[in-house]
C-alpha cells in the first residue's frame, strides 16, 4: 500500500478504518469511519471494481468524511462513515459476499450502519441485512424508509426556495427558469415539484427516454446534454455527476444560483470561490441534498419510519441555507466555507 494509512487518517479527521476479508467469497471490503462524535458513522455502501487498495481507501476516506458534515449540517444525530467492496457489481456481487460484508457489518456492533450506493441496491441491502440490523434505507414494508430520492428532492426544493428568497427577496419560483442535468431519480421528481411551483423547466440526461418521460409529463423543453449546464435560467440544478464545476465550465455558466444534488458537484474547493466571483449564489450540494440522510434519520424515531414527519424534516434545508446564505455574506466567506463553519461547530458542540 502506497499511503501513508495513519497520515491519511489524521489529516482528514478519521477516527478509523476497518478491513474486511473473506476468502471464500471474494468479500474485500474497507468501512471508513470519520465520525461518531454526533452518533454512529451512517453512509453507503460502494460497490466498485476499484483498480487498487488505494484507490478504495481514497474513496472511503473522501465519502467518509463527507457523510459527517451532511449528517452535522442536516443537524442529525448521526455521524460519517461509509463502506466501500472492491468487487465488480455486475459480476461478482453474489449473495453470499453480500452476507459476508453484513457479517463485518455486524461485527462493528452498529458504530456504523450502513446503506446502498453506488453499485448496490435495495434488494442487495435485504441480503445485507439478514446478517445485521444495522443497516438503513429498506424497502417501508421491511422496516426502513424506502428510495430516499423522493425526500432528496423536497429538500432540493426547500433549498431552492431559500435561495430565491435569498436572492430575490422572495420564496416564490412561480416563473423562475430552473435547468435541470439529470433527471434520474431525483432529477425526475424535482421537475414534478418544480413544475407544479410554476417553473419554466429546462432538462438534459444523456438518456433519451428520460428526457422523453419528463417533458410529456411536465412541460420541459428538453436541451442536449452538452448544452444544459450553460442554459440561460434562474437557477441550475446539477442532478447527474459530480465534479461538473471547474474552471473552464464556471465561466460558461449562464445562471443565477446552482442549486441540486448531485454529489461532489464541483471538482475542487477553489471552484466556490470561482462560482462567489461569477456572481452565482451556490448552495453546497451537501446542504442542498442532505434530504436523502434525514428521511434515512426517521427509521430510528421510537414511533418507527413516517414520510409525514419526514417532510417536515427535510423542510428544515429551506432555514439551514438561509443561515448558510447569510453568514456566507456577512462573515465575507464563500457559501462552501459557511457551510462546512457550520458543520463544525456542531460538531465541535458536540464533542464537548
Ligand atoms: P440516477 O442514476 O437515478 O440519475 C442520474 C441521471 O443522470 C440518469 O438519468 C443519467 O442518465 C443522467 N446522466 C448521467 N450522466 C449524465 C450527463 N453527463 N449529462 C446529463 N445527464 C446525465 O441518480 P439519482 O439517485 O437521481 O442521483 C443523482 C445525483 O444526486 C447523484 O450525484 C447522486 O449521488 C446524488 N444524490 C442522490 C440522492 C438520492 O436520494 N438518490 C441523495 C443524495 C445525493
């Protein structure tokens, strides 16, 4: 192994990793806890053909660290973790690895619960799950909280209303032009929630029959994919991948807010600053999709699982990127610094 392991973790912040093997599976996995100063480390699992044992670790560090400030800025009680198995899903992914990875799941006596990803699925979680009973997002029937992209979009949308509030003194999006890249999963049910708000919508995925659904459904003008991001429009709303905000799309950008949530939108903390310079109001996609992990936070309500009370939980991302927002502006850092200030210090009030 290449990187300094213990390094790595004292510079992110991590308080450990654990390394999982099981030979008669092919089970490889490496489950990263960042934090458990605000409760147990909650992230997914990623399941990935990785070229290395270092590449992994890269990501399960990243993803780890990064599952702690959403939980912190969803105000959750609930800590960062994540899981990674380097394993090609569509090959090797069989029941019995997926029993062995809940096996080391359960071994770490619910420090961290775990969830799907990238390359897993709902049904894989099922598998996972009659190992251990730390594991989240089941389908409502078994016990859990189902698809949690419904709830990302809700609090996309409370996103978006705080910064049109923000930006134009008003929550209302009643003719606001909203471009969406990707209408998958959350993507789709945004442009239903932002089609019945009164948005014009524009949509790009490179997936046609996507695109097709969604403007018979809700009106949207579809745009080419390599088009959407510099549409002309009120607010843009990355949906599709990350790292998609750099130098060279930023300047192209012809919006007024981003707003979205697609994870790790922009490709380096320096490209908040280029978006604060262009004069674009970003709402960090960590804040703005942080919907997903509170309707995942419902499950462990002594009532059990509700999507009433969970909406009205997501609801809270509408005063979250107002405080966000306006400390950005009045302490004179960008939206990014604000939001992970605000991570902090929740995480700093609850470790003492
Ligand atoms: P998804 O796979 O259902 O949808 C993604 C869509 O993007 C697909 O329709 C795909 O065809 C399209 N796409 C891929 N490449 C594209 C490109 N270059 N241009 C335009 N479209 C492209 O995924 P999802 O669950 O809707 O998640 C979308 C994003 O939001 C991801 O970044 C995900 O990590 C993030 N996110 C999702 C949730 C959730 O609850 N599902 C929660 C938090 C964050």
């Amino acid at each position: 192994m290449g990187i300094r392991v213990f390094d790595e973790l004292d510079r992110g912040g991590h308080e450990g990793l654990w390394f999982a093997s099981d030979p008669a599976t092919g089970m490889r996995s490496i489950i990263g806890i960042h934090s458990t100063v605000r409760g147990p480390a909650l992230g997914g699992t990623r399941i990935l053909p990785y070229r290395s044992t270092d590449e992994a670790l890269i990501d399960v560090l990243r993803l780890s660290r990064g599952m702690t400030y959403k939980a912190a800025a969803a105000g959750l009680p609930l800590g960062g973790g994540k899981a990674v198995i380097i394993a090609d899903p569509a090959t090797a992914k069989t029941p019995e690895l997926l029993k062995a990875y809940g096996r080391a799941v359960e071994s770490l006596g619910g420090t961290y619960i775990t969830a799907e990803d990238v390359g897993s699925t709902v049904p894989d979680m099922e598998i996972v799950a009659t190992q251990t009973r730390h594991v989240t997002g089941l389908p409502i029937e078994s016990g859990g909280s189902g698809d949690p992209s419904p709830a990302t979009a809700h609090g996309v949308l409370a996103a978006m209303h705080a910064a049109a509030e923000f930006i134009w003194g008003s929550a209302d999006l009643d003719g606001r032009s909203v471009a969406i890249q990707g209408v998958g999963k959350v993507g789709s049910e945004l442009a239903r929630l932002l089609a019945a708000a009164g948005c014009r919508l524009a949509v790009g995925d490179t997936n046609p029959r996507a695109v097709e659904s969604i403007v018979a459904e809700t009106g949207a003008r579809a745009v080419a994919t390599d088009a959407i991001l510099y549409e002309e429009c009120d607010i843009l709303a990355p949906c599709a991948l990350g790292a998609i905000l750099d130098a060279t799309t930023i300047p192209r950008l012809r919006c007024v807010a981003v707003v979205g949530s697609a994870n790790n939108m922009l490709l380096g903390p320096d490209d908040a600053t280029r978006l604060e310079a262009a004069s674009i109001t970003y709402v960090p996609d960590f804040v703005a999709n942080g919907g997903g992990i509170i309707n995942i936070a419902e499950e462990f309500h002594p009532n059990g699982y509700s999507w009433d009370r969970a909406v009205v939980a997501v609801e809270r991302i509408h005063d979250t990127t107002l405080e966000i927002l306006s400390r950005a502006r009045s302490e004179g850092a960008n939206t990014l610094q604000a939001a992970e200030a605000l991570a902090e210090s929740r995480l700093s009030a609850a470790s003492v």
